[in-house]
C-alpha cells in the first residue's frame, strides 16, 4: 500500500505546485517552450520537412 500513499502523495504535491505558481509565470513557461513535435522526435522531422520541401511538385507553378 506504500505506493498507493507515494502517488497520491506526489500529485498533490505537483497539484498544489501548479496552484500556487501565478498565471504569469506558468504562460511564460509554455511561451518558452519547443514544439512537440521535437521534444518526443528530435530534429528528425524538421529535417524531413526540409527535404520534402526541395522535392519539385508535378502541378506546382513557381512563382
């Protein structure tokens, strides 16, 4: 049953956390942070995109 205390202990800790910080700080704190998409991925998907981008399309007019 120990663990059962140490999670309920932990979120409410992480609860009362997040309740305390202000709204200006917890914004400043996501503003801040990187896309998704290169925290689970790494740079993997940025340089797909880059590369795709390079490959001419049939149809496509450049302007």
């Amino acid at each position: 049953m120990a663990k059962g205390d140490e999670l309920v202990k932990y979120i409410t800790e992480r609860v009362v956390d997040y309740v305390e910080t202000p709204r200006e700080v917890r914004k400043e704190r996501v503003k801040y942070r990187e896309p998704w998409v290169n925290r689970w991925f790494g740079l993997i998907p940025f340089s797909i995109s880059l590369w795709v981008e390079r490959i001419p399309r049939k149809g496509k007019k450049k302007l």
